[in-house]
C-alpha cells in the first residue's frame, strides 16, 4: 500500500501555485513566516516595508496577503485602505502585536477579511489563510462575460459570438486573467508570472504567441480587438460597451 505524506494531502488540497505576500518588517517573524507556509505548499513573497507591499500589491497577482499593521513606509491600514480604493479584492489577514478593539474594527471596516494578534501559531495563520481562500471562491462568479466573449469558469466553455472557442489549459488561464479585468493593463513578466511561472526568461515571445493564438482562435481580427496590444507594455481585455 503506498503512503501518502501530509505534504502530498496539502499540495492536493492547495496548488503550490497558490502565492501569499507577507509583509513584516521584523526580520524573524517574516522568515518563521515564510518557512512556514512554503512547508504547508504556498508560494511566499516577503518585504517589510508599506510602500514596497502597495507597488508588489498592485503590480502583480497574489492569492492572499498577510499584512503587517506597524511598517515603515505606509502603514498596514494605509495599504490596505489604498487596495481597496482602486477595487484589489485581494483577501488580507491583517498582522498586530497589539490587541485594542478599535484598530481591529478599523481594519475591519476597511476591508481586512480577518485578523491576527501576535505572537500566534503558523498552524493558526495557515487555517485562517486556506478559511479567507475557501470563502473568496464561494463568492467568486462562476461566469465571466465581456461583450460577446462568454466563459464558464467550471466547464471550462468559452464562446465567442455564439460559437464555441476550444483553449489549450494555458490558453484558458491567459484568457481568464485578462478577462477576469477587462481594461487593466498587464505586462509580459506579469503574465509570464501568473500563467508560466517564475521558469521562463523574460525575453521570451511566450506571451506574444499565445496571445496571437487566442485571437486567431476567438476569429477577432477587427480593427478593435478584444484583446488589445499596449504598445511598450503589454496586454489588456477592451472594455465592451455596455
């Protein structure tokens, strides 16, 4: 009978490609932190300053952020009052070696989808993390529609004009990033990170391929295509007109 490990379990249960920013200043906590999650099977970025955790926030596609409230830089409330302004609805558990109910509720009431006090257990931050993942998904719509482009994200159909459009998987996720959005710009590393991964070389025609792939597929070969080139930077879904 073969053995199956809790890490075996885990990586089943979460996707190793599930990344979590954690941003703490206090050098030993960041990396209990880390080591932490990168054992249970999550993909960790570290920084310990607000204004670095806003720019990594907003550039690139994180699962859940782990924030400290007490930066240099902007502070946890400042980034997170700022995420939720632009609309990031990124889950983020907040971080405090403080425990007054007012700075809990404001957090809260800005956005935050859950809470920990320090010191806390790595097993705690782990359960709140994969509870604040289990929520967001029930949430998340399980259609995507811009104009006459349609994605069923549990069938994984996708029509275009009425017709059916067959994707290879990483032509779906491609597809669904920049749909997921329409009108947010992204750059080639940022959708080489979120498709591909950190394994290719930036200078690679990857992005461009399939991009090329997708519209030929779609038949989208008007003047105003759906999916847009941005000269000198990237890509972005046209915002149909309602």
């Amino acid at each position: 009978m073969t053995k199956v490990s809790l890490a075996d379990c885990l990586a089943a249960c979460y996707p190793e490609d599930m990344r979590v920013l954690v941003v703490e200043d206090e050098r030993k906590i960041a990396g209990f932190v880390r080591q932490g999650l990168e054992e249970q099977g999550f993909g960790v970025d570290v920084c310990g300053n607000g204004n670095d955790a806003y720019t990594l926030a907003t550039t690139r596609t994180y699962d859940v952020l782990v924030l400290d409230i007490m930066l240099p830089g902007r502070d946890g409330l400042s980034v997170l009052r700022g995420l939720r302004a632009q609309g990031n609805a990124t889950p983020v558990i907040l971080l405090t070696a403080r425990s007054e109910p007012h700075e809990r509720v404001e957090g809260l009431n800005l956005g935050a989808d859950d809470y920990l006090t320090k010191p806390f257990y790595i097993e705690e931050l782990t359960a709140r993390i994969h509870a604040v993942t289990r929520r967001i998904s029930g949430e998340k719509m399980t259609m995507l529609q811009n104009g006459d482009l349609i994605v069923n994200l549990i069938t994984r159909e996708v029509k275009f004009k009425g017709q059916a459009v067959s994707l290879t998987a990483r032509e779906f996720i491609l597809l669904e990033h920049l749909l997921r959005t329409p009108g947010r710009v992204f750059t080639r590393t940022q959708l080489l990170e979120h498709v591909w991964g950190y394994a290719f070389d930036p200078e690679t025609n990857l992005v461009d391929v399939n991009i090329a792939r997708l519209r030929k597929k779609l038949g989208d070969n008007s003047e105003a295509p759906m999916i847009e080139t941005v000269r000198g930077v990237g890509y972005r879904m046209r915002k149909a007109a309602p």
